[in-house]
C-alpha cells in the first residue's frame, strides 16, 4: 500500500537494489520490481552499475631524524628541558613512530569521559595509599607487629582509600565517602594493599628507606653524550645490609627472563617491559647511592595471592643437560651487561640514519592511542 501510494503520481521512478551476494543478502530485485515488469508491463529501462574498489595497502610512515627532529631529540640530553623515562625507552622499543609522536611531539590523544576508573588510576591510588603507609617509617625499622596492626585498621584505609580517590580520580581537595561503583573498586584497592601487607610481613624486620622515590639524573650513553633520565622508584628498603628496589604493577607481567637483549626484543611476545624498568632504577640507584647489595623485584598486584606469589626476579639459563633459574638476590653482576644493552637502545634512539617508523608487531597496535594516524 504504503510502496504504490507514494509511486501513484511520479513521472520518473528510479528503483535500486544490491546485486551483491554477502551473508544473509540474496541480491535478488525486490517483488516490487517484479510486480511492475510482468504484471503492470511498466516499461523499465535496467541498467547495472559496477565500480572497481581496489583497497591500497596501508603506506608505510617513517619519520627521518632530519635537523628539526635532532633538535627535538637534543632537548633529551643533558641540559635540555626533557628527560625520558622507562615508559618512554620501553614505547620506543615497542613502536618508535609511537614514541615519536608522544614524546618528541608530545602528541596527546583526545580526552574522552570514563565512566568508570581506568587502569592507570587505579594504579595511582593503590600507589598512594601504599606511600601514605610507609611515609611516615621512613627510616624506621619495620615489624610484622606493626604492618598487621595497620592492616587490621580498616578505619586508617578507608580514610586513605578516600583521600586518594579525591586526589587522583574526582581531582580534588574534598574527600567524601565512595559510593556504587567506586566504593566496590575501593573494597578491591583495600584486599590488595591488605594483601601487600601481608606480604610484607614476611620480609620482616626492614628498614624502609624511601616511598616513591624521585629520579632526575643524567647518563652517559656513547661516551661523550649524557642523556637525562627521570622516574620515580615505588618503594625502597633494606635488610641484612640488602637495598631492595621494588616496582609495584598493576597489570600482568613476567618476572623470568632468559637474555639481557629478551628485554630491548621488539619482536619478542610479552616482552617483560617490567623487567626492564626496575633494571633500569637499579642501574640509576647504584649510580646515585652506591649501595652495598641492590636487589630489584616486581610486585604483580594480580600475582599478590597465590600460594607461591614471589617478587624476585629470575633468570633463566639454558645449558645442554638443563636449565637453571637463578634468582636475582644481587645486581652487580648483571649491571654492566645491562646497561652495555641499554646504551645501544639510546644510541639507537639518537642514530640520524635510523628514522622512526612504525612496529611490525600490530598486536601492539591494537590499544594504541594513534592507531587511527597509522590505520592499522
């Protein structure tokens, strides 16, 4: 009814249909058109319309590090207004057009609203809460009576799981009570720093030495050049004349690694990306400070519960009749192959023949936050 009514007084009628077979679709004309042909005997003009697509493989974007690009990447040396961190050596490895774009050209991507606590936030306020614990031992010797006693005061985390949700998520200086969604996200927060606790309590006595410790130093990386680093070490303590340097994650990682080059590998599937940036606040910290015995670890928040959950790093050796994990208790004897590997990774970062251009790996790309400039 509705079809002949709005046909019923046209002069010229154009009548189109897909011809395209594809999943559920026929490409057949529609009984309309039918209708018309052969029982009304309309007179119809038919006519086939076809277009050629080809679909051009996407081009290949590199950026040569011309003049204007090696004087953006000089703002990284000492005496610049720049410094990388491991975030940034480890986006590097990773894709270095990504690196390129955010931080040679600090591209920032669109702002969008979250509905809910993103990752990185929520890694932001169990880091606060755990800093605002330690803070005040800093320098103290700490107990498995006093670490069970604080996380038994539910009063003293909730206080600090709100005060770091006004920080880091509503951005502002009124605290208020967490409600729906954000107080079950809180109650999550609380069973992991409880859960760190605990296992803290099994390192006990230590000292605490430092919360969220600040880095802004410079390093030699060709021999001539110094390039400024920054970062900030989550927690640092000692025990038994033992600096242990620990990075606190929130996402899954891996704590076994097999060569030093398995942590600068692009190609290399889940590239302990951890790994790498608490051998490189160890490197840092034994530069600065010197210490006796340094010990890296990783706290894997997801891991914190598992009957076995260890924070140390290990190293795996393959040798012809077996293979050997060997636990990382001291860093020095790795530090000079470290930072031998790191140092080809900033030469290569400041190499003018090397431009910057895009990963192989696209499993990378799937997040990316530029993936619609590649269009990958």
């Amino acid at each position: 009814y509705y079809f002949y009514r709005m046909i019923y007084r046209a002069k010229r009628l154009y009548l189109l249909y897909d011809t395209r077979t594809e999943g559920l679709q026929t490409g057949e004309m529609s009984r309309y058109i039918y209708q018309l042909k052969y029982h009304y005997q309309v007179p119809i003009q038919e006519k086939v319309v076809s277009y050629d697509i080809t679909v051009k493989e996407n081009q290949i974007i590199q950026i040569p590090k011309n003049e204007f690009v090696q004087k953006q990447l000089n703002r990284f040396l000492s005496g610049g207004d720049r410094a990388l961190s491991a975030s940034a050596i480890n986006t590097y490895i990773d894709c270095p057009l990504k690196f390129y774009l955010g931080y040679v050209e600090k591209v920032s991507p669109e702002d969008e609203v979250a509905e809910s606590i993103e990752a990185s936030t929520f890694g932001s306020i169990y880091h606060g809460v755990m800093e605002n614990i330690y803070q005040r031992m800093q320098g103290k010797l700490v107990t498995g009576d006093l670490l069970e006693k604080i996380q038994k005061d539910d009063t003293l985390l909730t206080n600090l799981i709100e005060a770091m949700f006004a920080k880091h998520y509503f951005q502002t200086s009124r605290i208020r009570p967490l409600t729906g969604q954000n107080y079950l996200t809180g109650e999550i927060i609380r069973k992991y720093v409880k859960q760190t606790l605990i296992t803290d309590r099994k390192h006990t006595p230590f000292i605490y030495l430092h919360s969220e410790f600040p880095i802004d130093t410079t390093h030699t990386f060709d021999g001539t050049r110094q390039i400024r680093l920054k970062g900030s070490i989550d927690r640092i303590d000692e025990k038994d004349g033992i600096t242990r340097i620990i990075d606190y994650k929130t996402g899954k990682g891996e704590t076994t690694f097999k060569t030093m080059y398995d942590l600068f590998d692009p190609q290399k599937r889940d590239r302990p990306k951890a790994i790498m940036q608490v051998f490189m606040y160890a490197m840092i910290y034994s530069q600065i400070n010197h210490p006796k015995s340094l010990c890296p670890g990783i706290y894997h928040l997801r891991d914190l519960f598992k009957i076995q959950f260890d924070w140390s790093i290990i190293h795996e050796i393959k040798t012809e009749k077996k293979r050997i994990e060997q636990t990382i208790y001291d860093f020095s004897p790795y530090i000079q192959e470290f930072t031998d590997t790191f140092n080809k990774c900033i030469q290569e970062i400041f190499n003018p023949e090397i431009p910057f251009k895009q990963t192989e790996n696209t499993q990378i790309c799937e997040y990316c936050d530029f993936a619609t400039i590649c269009k990958r």
